[in-house]
C-alpha cells in the first residue's frame, strides 16, 4: 500500500529555529515539537520571526515551493516602526536594491484594521514617543532576511514579523507552537497541482 507523504504545517514560535539541530545559540529547535520524522522544512524562518513554517518528508519541494519561478507568494504581517507613508509603501512594491540584489516586484499595504496580535515573549521594544504600525507584504521571493531589511531601507525597522500565508494557504487559528496535518484539498491550494505525489 502506498504511504501518502507527509506536508505539514507548524506555528513557529519566537525564538525557534527553522532546523532540528542546535546551532550553538541559545535558541530552541523544531526537535521540541513532536513532529514526525523524516519531515525537513521548507525554506525557514528566522529565529526572530513567526508564523507559517511548511514541513515535509518528500524530497524536492523546496524548489517546487520556494524558486521565484514558481511563482508561491508568500504574506508576512509586518509591524514596523512609525507609520508608512504611500510613498514607503510604493517603494517596497517597485522594489529596493539591498546588498547588491534589487528585490523583486511585491505588494504592501497597511493593515486596516490593525490586527490584534497575541503578546510575544519577549516583548517587541516599546517607546512610548515613537508610534508603530502593522502592515502586510507579499513576496514571491525569500533572500535572508529580506522583509526586515526592506522595511529598514525604507525607514521603518520591523519590530516582529509573522509569516501569515504560504501560496493560497493561511495560518489561521493555528495557536503558537503547534502543528497540524495539512489535508489533499490544502496542498493544492498551496502547490496549485491535481495532489502531492506519492510513494
């Protein structure tokens, strides 16, 4: 009988690793979790940033997944310091040139309304004198760090950052720090094929 392979679809949590191995910080790993094995990430998160992490025991869907050609957008929520202005907000879309790489075409809009976002721990930095704001980019591409380093380039730092959607798949509901199964009629929202091959 053939085996279905395994997609999942995890919260990552502040503070954890997109790796099952510790990297000598003093971060924590996927290993806590109790997710099956065999199952490797599928592109990551920062240890800084939240939200929808994808992970699978099928070999190649980091390509299918992750290459710009593909054409899988991805969404962050971005809550960022002071408030963006049109212009910022073009200038995130036409795209930066950031370290040598000029980002590609993307979308940024500010989030009306402001989302209420359970407390992070550790707290994001609060000045009580410089106001903060959220607001969404999608992005059909993943250099490290990228959204921090375009909020950055125009003018507004990101204070926390969550990764809300993966192709036509959202987060949802799905509390911090755990996981579920993600079922045939969800991969190919994300994947936009007839179903994930099997083995």
């Amino acid at each position: 009988m053939e085996a279905v392979l395994s997609l999942i679809a995890l919260h990552k949590p502040y503070g954890v690793l997109s790796q099952f191995t510790p990297d000598g910080s003093p971060h924590r790993t996927l290993a806590e979790f109790g997710l099956p094995p065999g199952v490797y990430p599928l592109g990551r998160l920062d240890a800084d940033s939240e939200g929808l992490l994808l992970l699978s025991d099928e070999a190649g869907l980091n390509h299918r997944l992750l290459e710009p050609e593909a054409g899988h957008r991805r969404t962050y929520w971005v809550q960022v310091e002071r408030i963006p202005e049109a212009s910022a907000l073009r200038a995130l879309e036409t795209g930066l040139l950031i370290r040598g790489h000029r980002t590609l075409p993307a979308r940024a809009w500010r989030l009306e309304p402001q989302p209420v976002m359970p407390p992070r721990q550790p707290p994001i930095r609060f000045r009580k004198s410089v106001p903060d704001c959220w607001i969404a980019v999608e992005l059909c591409e993943g250099k490290n760090r990228q959204v921090r380093r375009m909020t950055a380039a125009v003018g507004h730092p990101t204070l926390r950052l969550v990764r809300v959607r993966i192709g036509a798949f959202d987060l949802g509901d799905l509390p911090a720090g755990r996981w579920r199964e993600v079922s045939p009629a969800e991969r190919r929202r994300i994947f936009g094929l007839a179903d994930l091959p099997r083995r």
